[in-house]
C-alpha cells in the first residue's frame, strides 16, 4: 500500500505541474497578443478566442458553483 500511496502522490505532483505549466503558457501567449496585437500569429490569435469563448461561456452562477463545491472540498480536508 506505501508503494501505490508513493505512486499516486508523484504522479499528483506531476500532474499540479503540468497544470501550472499549461496555465503560464496561456498566461505569456495572452501578454504576446496584448503585445502585438494581430500580428502575433494564427497560434495566439486562436489560444486568445479561445480563452475570451470560454470567458464569455462562464456564467456568475457558474462560478459561484465552483467556489462553493471548492469551498467544501477545502472545509473537510481539513478535518
């Protein structure tokens, strides 16, 4: 059971940082477009629609879901 508690922990790690790495990239190609605007190119223009569709789509109950299952899941991890 400590060998598959180990694996499951790495490959957690792994994945948070994956995640983060994804995110500093939609971060920086965001600030590229912010930067040059429609000259950036047709990888940037199409992460930044994208990113603007999926803004658009949320909607504040939405959010206001998220926060509040986020909300629980923090409360009873730390019991």
């Amino acid at each position: 059971m400590k060998k598959f508690d180990d694996f499951m922990n790495r490959l957690r790690s792994v994945l948070l940082k994956s995640a983060e790495s994804m995110g500093l990239i939609i971060v920086v190609l965001i600030m590229i477009y912010l930067l040059l605007g429609e000259a950036s190119g047709p990888i940037v223009i199409g992460v930044v629609a994208n990113v603007s569709l999926f803004v658009s789509a949320v909607t504040p109950q939405a959010l206001i879901g998220a926060a509040l299952i986020i909300g629980v899941i923090y409360y009873y991890r730390d019991k």
